[in-house]
C-alpha cells in the first residue's frame, strides 16, 4: 500500500450495520434487542445515517418500519458489501493463526437429539475448526449473516438460498423398552399416547398409515409437548410411546434409549436440509462443514 491518505465518503459503519439490522427485524424493537442497544439508540442512528445520506431508508409505522425502495436498494448492497468484509477479515485472521469459527443454526431438538453427540469427532478431525451452534425453532428465521449454513426442517423450498437433503424424515412409534409386550398392539393398548405438537402427523395418521384399526382409547389425550426433544425424553423414561421423526431417534435407537416395536414407517417426504446462502465465498467457506456433515449420514 502507497503512503497517500486516501479520503472516502463513509457513514459511520456502526449506522449501517444497525440500518442492515432493522431492515431485517422490520421493528426497532427487535433490531435493539438483536444489538444490545435501546430502542431510542436505534432511532437516533438511522436518523442520523438518513441525514448523511440524504434519503430516507425506512417508512415508520405505529408498530414496525417498512424500508423505502431506495432504502431496499442501497441496503441490499451494503448487506453484500458487510458480507464480504466478515469473509475476508475471517480468513485474515486464519491466515494469522487464529481459530476459524463456523456457525451452524438449526433446531433445538436436531441439535440436541443428533448434532451435538457428532461434533466430538468433527474437532477431532478439524482442531483448527471451532463450530458454534445457534438454535431457532422457526425454519424461515435463517440468515447467513448470523450463520454459516443452516440445518432446517422442510421440503427444500427455500427461496433465495441452496439446499440439499441431508436426513430424510420417517415417522415411526418408539417407546422405553421397559414398555415391551409380547404384542407390540397391547404396548398402544397398555400405555399412555404421547404427543409432539410439532410433529405435523398424528395418531390417526399412522394408525390409518398402518392399517390398524383397533380403537385405542383416549387416543387424543395424554401428555402434549412443544418440542420434540421433550417428547423423546419424556418416552425414553418410560412415560409412554410417542411418534417420533427417524432422524431424532438415531442414536436412540442405537444405544436401546428406545425401541420401535412396529416396523412401518410413514415416509413424509419433509427432512432435514442444509441451506447456505447463495454467496459462493460463503459456501466455499463451509464447504468442509458441509462435506463432514453429508458423511455423518452415509
């Protein structure tokens, strides 16, 4: 580099990660919780950002801010523009010695139920990768810039963004093996019917699935969670037989946690898909991630 002082026309880059930051909350509120900052703090640095800049970014509403259709273009760009400064300042400080972080984001029960028991051989594999795991609950919350990739429950249609299968779902009843009957029926019979809310399929359909037709009783109630890793843990200590998603009782399965006394599995066609953005640095960024990830499932 030249000794010549270079002059550039900048705003403040602080203003501009925080404009970036309302753009994709849609609320001050929400923008300053995601910063650690107040909400009057926000408002006071896209005012200020819009004074310098000559424009206005965002439309206020009563409850959240619209982005003008200047606003949506000039922070597009800069959204590009900070993605880039995040790569290359990460590979600098690679270059320098430093540990490379990679960010994952998935679901609680995925990481809880099959991400993290894997990440032990990762490190081993990688000592100078450091894997740092974001949960979310909700699948369209995904941005690459709080992660790298994600791994997110659907049917691969997310707009903007490359995915790829990487478990395929299958719905199946598993219980604690203290449930064991000789008849794996008198086990629905015999025991309470747990519910995961999340799951998108019921009793009813697999039992319709399974073609049988044997009425159980209080077939609707029983114990209902939110979370499928509540679910699982809830059967596992012998609580019930619940229906679960192939993918989250692996391990389960494997260690005799649980055991799947029907041999029909409803095939849903929804799973697990890791999503990356578009960016080709960012995908060439995680590309080793990504490829242990894929092996983790062959």
């Amino acid at each position: 580099m030249s000794g010549k002082v270079v002059k550039r026309k900048l705003p403040p880059f602080s203003s501009l990660a925080t404009a970036e930051s309302v753009a994709q909350e849609r609320t001050f509120t929400a923008a300053a919780e995601k910063l650690h900052v107040t909400p009057s703090a926000i408002s006071h640095q896209i005012r200020g950002l819009e004074e310098w800049l000559g424009f206005a970014l965002f439309l206020r509403d009563v409850r959240s801010v619209r982005v003008t259709e200047d606003g949506a273009a000039y922070l597009e760009k800069v959204s590009a523009i900070l993605n880039s400064l995040e790569t290359v300042t990460l590979e600098a400080m690679e270059q320098a010695g430093k540990q490379k972080q990679l960010r994952i984001q998935t679901t609680d029960s995925l990481a809880s139920r099959w991400l993290v028991s894997r990440l032990p051989s990762f490190q081993e594999k990688y000592p100078k990768l450091s894997v740092r795991i974001v949960t979310r609950e909700f699948t369209e919350a995904y941005r690459p810039t709080d992660a790298d990739i994600a791994i997110l429950y659907g049917r691969g249609e997310w707009t903007n963004f490359t995915s790829s299968l990487l478990l395929p779902e299958a719905i199946l009843p598993v219980c604690s093996p203290e449930l064991l009957y000789d008849d794996p029926i008198e086990i629905l019979h015999k025991n309470n019917l747990l519910h995961d809310d999340n799951l998108g399929t019921t009793w009813d359909d697999w039992l319709s699935f399974a073609g049988l037709k044997a009425p159980l009783i209080n077939h609707e109630h029983g114990l209902h969670f939110n979370h499928s890793h509540l679910a699982l843990q809830a059967a596992e200590q012998g609580a019930g037989v619940v229906l679960a998603s192939l993918p989250l009782i692996i391990d389960a399965l494997d260690n005799n946690k649980l055991i799947a006394p029907f041999g029909q599995r409803l095939e849903t066609g929804f799973g697990y898909y890791i999503v990356q953005s578009l960016d080709v640095d960012q995908q060439k960024r995680s590309q080793t991630l990504v490829e242990w990830l894929n092996s983790c499932w062959e």
